[in-house]
C-alpha cells in the first residue's frame, strides 16, 4: 500500500515526545557524572600549577638564598623584583595564572623568605572549607 499523494512525511506529536523524553532522561543520567568530573579535574589542575610553583620557587631560592618576598608574591617568578641581586629568571614562561576557579594562589612568605605557604582557597576563594571548598596545597 503506498501512502496518499496528499499526506505529508513526518514525524508525530507522540514521536517527538518520546525523543524528548530519552533525551532528558540521558541528561538527568549523565549530566551530574560530568558535573562531578568537572570538579576534580579542577582540584587535579590546581595541585599540579602549585607543584609548578614550587619547582620554579626552588629555582629562584637556589638562584637568591630565599624565596620571594610575600610582597614580591609569585609575580618575582616572571619578572626580576626590585633589589633580588642574582635573579637568573624568569623562572615560569607565563605569567602567574590564577587558580582555576579564578582566584589569585595565595603566596606568603615568612618574615626572613626562608620558607613560604603556596595554596589556593579552592571553588569559594576563603580560608578553609570542605569538598570542592576545601583549601588546596602541596
């Protein structure tokens, strides 16, 4: 039996429907595993920028006889600062990325720059925190 000239091909109400449900449900299924993928990856990204930082703060210590100071902060790494006599950098190719949640890592260095604190504050940009909050450091 061949369809009548008169009817158009395509698809019904019902059908489209059906598509829209397998669809959603597929999102409702896959979409919080990517959400949480996004998450650690974004942890992952962080510890390995800060293990960058401290190979290239190493650097700079064995070039100085210290680290930089907290004022200095990371930028010291990309670009000689004021009076740091032996400075043979740049230490790092970029400048200094932010964490990747978009914050600044924090830097501080102690009073005589013989050791420091590299972190970042993770997804809520404060102290402490738990989860994807949590503080991130070496």
């Amino acid at each position: 039996m061949t369809p009548h000239p008169d009817k158009e091909a395509g698809f019904t109400l019902v059908e489209l429907l059906v598509v829209l449900v397998i669809l959603a449900l597929l999102a409702a299924l896959v979409g919080p595993r990517v959400v949480g993928y996004m998450s650690t990856s974004k942890i992952k990204t962080a510890h390995v920028q800060i293990a960058a930082y401290q190979t290239a703060l190493e650097l700079y210590h064995l070039d100085l006889g210290r680290y930089p100071q907290t004022a200095d902060g990371l930028a010291a790494l990309a670009a000689a600062p004021a009076g740091a006599a032996g400075w043979a950098g740049p230490y790092i190719d970029k400048t200094v990325a932010k964490d990747p949640w978009g914050t600044p890592y924090d830097y501080v260095a102690s009073a005589d720059a013989s050791t420091y604190k590299l972190r970042s504050f993770g997804a809520d940009g404060k102290d402490g925190g738990e989860g994807d909050n949590a503080d991130i450091s070496p």
